[in-house]
C-alpha cells in the first residue's frame, strides 16, 4: 500500500507541473520539488516526448556552485567512435537524456534561441541503458535531430549507465559552466531569459 501512495503522489505531483527536469526519484530538486524516476530501462529508439511532463519552465537563475574538477576532463565518445576529453573551462556543456521530455523541450528552445546566444552548449548525451552502443546513441542522435527539428549542436556520448549520476546528479538537463571563475550548474527547463543570461 506504501508503494502506490508513493507511486500516485509522484503521478500527482506530475500532473500539476512541479517537476522541472528528469532525475532520481526521493531527490529533492533546488527549486522545483519533485522529479521523474531516470532509473528505469529505456527503449532504444527515439520517442518524441516534449508533450509529456509539461511544465512552467523556471524563471529564476538558481545555478549552484560545483566543487571540485569534475567537469575539467570529461572522457567522451565522438560519434565516429573516437574518445575526446571536454573541458567546462572551454564552454558550456549540457547533459541530457534522449528520453527526457523536459531534455527534448529545451533544445527546441536552444534551437529557437540560436542566433541570440554567444556560447552554444556542447550537449553530453547520457542516461543510456546497460548494453547501448555507439551505434544505438548515434542513431537515437539522429532521429531526436530530424524529428524535433534540432539545431546542429556538437555532441558527444557517454554509453555508461551510472553517467548521468556522476554528471548530473540532480538530473536532466543539467547545464554546467563557468562565470565570475567558479563553475556553476543549472538543472532543469528554465525560461528563455535564463537561456540568454547564462549563453550571453
């Protein structure tokens, strides 16, 4: 009985629009309450999500500092196979979920907010199941592109299944960059003002 008043306060919670990023479920999120559970198994295909889960994107620039050099040597795969090794201090990096509707949301909204930006975030794709190839992420890439209209925006993967816990514990999308000389972290959708504030 516990586990069905647990199961229809998260459905209820989702339906009123309190959830601002898919993450973790029991994990309290800085602003927005809480989140969507991101440790299920996904299918391997694309599925057009930005109707699930919809949301008032945030309106407050809540980025949290981030402590150590987790984000200075991030080990990534480029779609023709090879490894690359990313660096917040270089630009911006976004990581997000294939499956996240609040993920999908916002690079349509980067998509839109293209040309206002002066830094484009690099995206890291991650939440893969265990057993995902680069072959799976390359073609899920793909088909997210073609369908939701993207922006071509530079990608790298990360095939780990414990990578979104480590690179976006709060969970996704997470945007981490730098300003006034610390490394900060956003998660969740956010407004286009936000977007243009932080990218400008």
């Amino acid at each position: 009985m516990r586990r069905v008043g647990v199961i229809t306060i998260l459905c209820a919670a989702l339906a009123i629009g309190t959830v601002s990023g898919c993450g973790t479920a029991g994990a309290a999120n800085q602003s927005r309450g809480a989140k969507v559970v991101r440790n299920q198994v996904h299918p391997l295909v694309f599925q057009n999500r930005t109707s699930d889960n919809i949301i008032a994107p945030d309106t407050k620039l809540d980025s949290q500092p981030v402590r150590g050099s987790l984000y200075k040597d991030v080990l990534v795969l480029q779609a023709n196979g090879k490894s690359a090794h990313l660096d917040v201090t270089h630009g911006p990096l976004l990581f997000v979920a294939y499956w996240c509707p609040h993920c999908q949301r916002t690079l349509q909204l980067l998509t839109k907010l293209q040309s206002q930006l002066k830094q484009i975030p690099t995206l890291v794709d991650v939440g893969y199941p265990s057993g995902a190839t680069l072959a799976d992420a390359v073609r899920i890439d793909r088909a997210e592109r073609a369908q939701l209209h993207l922006a071509n925006f530079p990608t790298y993967f990360i095939l780990a299944p414990n990578a979104g816990d480590q690179y976006a514990p709060l969970g996704y999308p997470t945007l981490v960059y730098r300003q006034g000389g610390q490394t900060l972290s956003l998660f969740g959708e956010h407004t286009s003002a936000i977007w243009k504030q932080i990218l400008s």
